[in-house]
C-alpha cells in the first residue's frame, strides 16, 4: 500500500492510500481520517461513500466531516466511486463508468470484472483496512451522498449486522425507477431485473429493512429531487414501521453546501450508536 | 453584477458573483456567504484572503468556515487572487502573474493595470459588498492563508481603522526578505525596495502595529516555513508589545487540512471583537 499523503487534521491524521485491488483488477485510491485516539488504540469507522463524477477525495476535502468526527473519537473513510486506470472501460456519459460504479458487481461487457464496487467496499477494503489500521471493525456506521446515500442505504440492508446505523444525503433512493438507476442497472447488471432489486433501498426496505436506526437528509430545492425519488423510500420506510428519521430540508439542493450543512447531524447520529 | 450560483448553505446562503471591475479593468468574481441573519438587517464581515494559486472557490469550499460563521451570525467574502481573463499578463510560474497578485497594485509592466488587487479588496469590493448585500460595513474583520494571510495582515494594518481584528493562517509574513515576496514585490512594484515596505507584515509591525488583536497559526510540519517566516513577525510583535496570540501548531503543514482544523478558532475570535 503506498502513502499518497498524510495531514495531520483536526488533532489527527487524514491519509490517502493506494493499493492494488484484488476485486477491481486496478489500483484503488482511498481517504481515511484517524482522529487523535487511534493513537491509543482501535476507533470505531464511519464509512462515507461518494456521489457521480467524485472520486476519495470530494468529500474528504469538501464535506467538513472531520470537525466531527474528530469531536467524537471516529475514523472516516472515503472509498472512490468506481475502479480507475487506462484499463478501465468507460463511458462518454457522467453518469456510467468511471466515477459511477453504483456500489455493484458488474456481469455484463465491458464493466465486468472491473466494476466490483459492492465487494471491493463490502469485503476487500473493509478486510485491508481492519488489517492495516487502528479501527475497530466491530463498531462501524456508514453514509454517502446521492449514488453514495444509494450505496450507504444498500449495503447497510445487504449485509445485515455490519452497520450499527446508517445515514444518506439525498440518496438516490429507487433507482429501479429512476433515470439515475434503469440505466446503470441495465448496463451493469443486464435487463433481468431480478438482479437490481439488491441494489433498491426502496425495494430492500420493503423486502426486509434495517436492524438500527436510519437517518436521510433530502433538500426540497434539490435539483435532482425526481430522480432520487424520496417519496418512494419514505412510502416503504413508514409502512414497514421501521425505525428512522426522514427530513426534507427547506431550500437545500444536491451541492455540497448541503451534505457539509447536515454533517455535524449525521456524525452525531452515528456516533451515539458507535460509541454506545 | 451575475449571480454564478447560490446555494443554501447552514442556514444562509453561499453566492458566487461576477462583476466588472473598474479596479482590475477585467471581470472579477468573488463567493460571500451570508448567514441567515442577514435577512433581518446588516451582518458583520470578514474577509477571507486566499494563497497562490487559489481563486474565490477554494477556500469557499475547503476551509469549513461557514459552520463556524452561520453559528455567529457573520458573512464571510472570499475574493479571487489575482484579475483574469485572457487580455490579462501571466508567468508559467505557479507564484507570479494569474492567483498570485501579492494584494499590491503593480506598478510595473506588463502587471499594471489590471494588477490591482490592494485597490480591489480595499475599495472597490467593499464598496459594492455594502451597496449590494445586508452588511455592517462599519464592524469589518479580516483573515487569510499564506500569501492571503500576508494580504489579511498587510492591510489590516494598512488600513488603521478598518478592520477590528485580523488573523492568518501560515502567513506570508516578512516577504521582502524570502523568494516568496522579493520575486514578486520586484516584478509588480520594481526594483525601489522603499515602495515595498507597506506589503511586509513584519516590517509594518515594526513601523506602527495594528490597533487591535491578531491571531496567527502556523503548522510547525509546514512545508515552506522557511519562506513564510514567522520568526521575524514573532519578533516585531513582542518588541512592540502588540496585543497578539501567535500559535505554532505541532505537525500541521500548509494545506487546507490545517486551515480547516483552526478555523473555528479563527471565526470564534473574530466574532468576539465583531460582536462586541
């Protein structure tokens, strides 16, 4: 694994990483925060996956998430959105192929093998990063933004007893019905839409929801707001009786300036699981 | 005056606006966040000066002061570095020419005219900041990182009066006497070295201090430490007595991850003396 940069941060450290990923087939980039007590031991892990076109680093420099989770005693880790390199196939679209990896394992040409996102943050990464650093991989919480709050919400109810809580910025919450979902599933997954439904909160709430607490952030003014459908999530969350905390923040869009305005919310959030 | 964009941002909003410059003689485009208050009547201002190579996003983006400024109830502006455009002079080096200006108004060609960024955030930006949005020009602080942490001190003392308090990040701070500051001052002001005092911190402290606090953080681990010099503005403040808190931060470097890590400090001081 090669250090691309280590800066000391709020007390701690906030490093990018690149290895060589078994499951994507590529080298793979990652950020991770270390607060100051992970210098005396192992940290609980908040894991923050990224929207389209982002990469490790837009929300490690952008998102303002390590005020708080330096607060509370957590580690973050900002995976990339989709496997990198010349190698890689990709799309003219912004939406498909690098940087728009879905949190999926891709079988169709030409994304297969490359496009492993779900094992490369359900198996590969977890696995390096419990190895290689002080974090305690029993206490993990995980969010994201947009097709990261897709992939948060996704892999929180796939892989049951991993996540202690799970939180989303403006998910995009029912891709099998949306613009922002039939396509990738389809490019990815082929048309059999057996296959997508794993890759549905909506759906995935319906089927089964979630063992702990739920927190979404969406704004009212989000531009992209049709295609994140929250109405749909909301429908499934209130009619399973699950346990969550849905808001619709007034005057809010898709930016940036939205995820860092809920931030300390969301830290918060997870923290009062991971350190309970 | 163009809106770019406006984004709601902790509660207030973070514009980005474009105007032609009389000063610069080229469009200039500068972010101002305005904190929710403001819709009820004037806020308090502080200005955020930026380093090479930056322009108005990068510090509106990275530096996490809206959590801190939307908390107490101040506007932050973040000017651009330099003017632009393609009718305006530039250098292949990363520390002359476009986001370098040095907050000086060149005198010498081919910088003059449009190189007249101390004219710029001292005049004509404030004048149309206090026609145009809900601010109490009258309760004005300043701020800045590296070449924008010498622009921040430079002026605050330039301008007695103006500005009720000044801080800096990693600052810039004896530039008549390091590669970043003589390269500069010469090319924009000529080689007369008695026309560069008024743009040296250290020698402006020597010369008539500032009446009212400063506070400064440098990281100890700061890559170009030797160039910013905090050794000569430590000394100039304790032989004048000014009233001054000068902070060296073990293992920070130079990045936005160490102007981040501080910036509530920084936000919380200024309020103190804004509020007041």
């Amino acid at each position: 694994m090669d250090i691309q940069s280590e800066n000391r941060c709020f007390g701690g450290v906030q490093g990018v990483y690149t290895h060589a990923s078994a499951t994507c087939k590529c080298d793979m980039t990652f950020g991770l925060f270390l607060p100051e007590e992970a210098k005396d031991g192992p940290v609980p892990l908040l894991w923050y996956l990224s929207g389209l076109t982002c990469t490790h680093e837009n929300a490690m420099t952008k998102a303002g998430a390590q005020a708080w989770a330096a607060e509370e005693g957590i580690a973050l880790v900002f995976p990339d959105t989709s496997p990198r390199g010349a190698e890689v196939a990709d799309d003219e679209a912004y939406d498909l192929g690098k940087g728009a990896g879905f949190y999926v394992n891709a079988t169709q040409s030409p994304w297969a093998p490359h496009f492993s996102m779900w094992d490369y943050v359900a198996t590969e990464l977890p696995a390096l990063l419990g190895e290689t650093f002080a974090l305690d991989m029993e206490r993990q919480a995980i969010t994201g933004h947009s097709m990261g709050g897709h992939g948060a919400l996704t892999l929180a109810m796939g892989l049951p007893g991993r996540f202690r809580s799970v939180s989303a910025f403006a998910p995009i919450a029912n891709p099998t019905a949306s613009d922002w979902g039939r396509k990738q599933l389809s490019a990815y997954l082929g048309d059999d839409e057996t296959a997508w439904a794993p890759h549905d909160a909506t759906l995935l709430m319906e089927a089964n929801g979630f063992d702990g607490p739920i927190l979404t952030d969406t704004g009212t003014a989000d531009q992209f707001i049709d295609l994140l459908r929250p109405e749909a999530l909301a429908n499934a969350v209130a009619k399973r009786r699950q346990q969550a905390v849905l808001r619709l923040q007034p005057g809010y869009d898709h930016s940036y300036f939205f995820v860092a305005s809920f931030m300390e919310d969301h830290v918060r959030f997870h923290a009062d699981h991971l350190m309970a």
